[in-house]
C-alpha cells in the first residue's frame, strides 16, 4: 500500500482549499462566519480550508501511523474524514484538482500549512500544504 505521494503544486484560488471524494462534481461549500472564524468548512465529504496565500502552494499527501508535529506550521488542526472510495482530491475553486489515491476507510485527517518564504507587498507567497491520513 502506497501511504506517501510526491509534492504537487497547485494554484489557489478564492483563498481555499478543498480536500474531497473522489467522484463529487460541485465539491464548493458556502462558508460563513463561524468557519471564516476557525479556518475551515466540513460538510458531506468535502473538508474546505482557507487558504494563507492566493499564489501556487506545494500540497503534500501522506497516510501516516503516528503524527508527529510540525515546528514550522502556522496552521494546524485535525479533523474526521472518510475516504468512501479509493482516492481523494485536493483542489481550489477553478482550479483542475490533484488525484492521491488514498485507499477506502475511517481518517484522521492532519492538516499543518507553513510558508515557505516570506509575504511580499501583495501578500503572496509560496506556502506548504500537508495533509495526513492517519487510520481510526
């Protein structure tokens, strides 16, 4: 069983990020005040999180027995996520979404973001996105 993908890059959009099933056409949630809040939106199988930077971002996918934390993080939490099918995407809105075939089960989902340089004048800049799926 395959539990680490290579780094793919991704371009965000709309300030977030969404980790859904596999199969789900319209994987969009409207966010409101409480989410804007706690940074993220979790509803029917899609995890919508918001984003530290409109630029492309690194995103790395990992199924993991223990996590360990991550010193540079800037942003983490941990959330429940059932994979119904084998795989899961990553995407952002318009953008053309990243494939993991992460297998069928009950998760723990790890969610840590850090720069990976510092902001420039409009505020963009490079960030890290980690997600991983530990077994419950």
């Amino acid at each position: 069983m395959r539990n680490s993908w290579p780094i793919e890059e991704l371009t965000v959009s709309y300030s977030q990020l969404v980790l859904y099933q596999n199969g789900i056409k319209e994987p969009y949630l409207e966010w409101k005040g409480v989410d804007l809040k706690r940074g993220y939106i979790s509803q029917n199988g899609i995890l919508s999180i918001e984003a530290l930077s409109n630029t492309t971002c690194e995103v790395r996918v990992g199924v993991i027995d223990e996590y360990k934390m991550i010193k540079e993080s800037v942003r983490s939490f941990l959330l429940p996520f059932e994979v119904l099918e084998d795989g899961v995407i990553i995407s952002s809105v318009g953008q053309k979404g990243l494939f993991f075939d992460v297998p069928k089960g009950s998760y723990s989902v790890h969610f840590d973001a850090f720069p990976l340089e510092p902001s420039n004048a409009e505020e963009l800049y490079r960030v890290r996105y980690i997600f991983q799926f530990k077994r419950v």
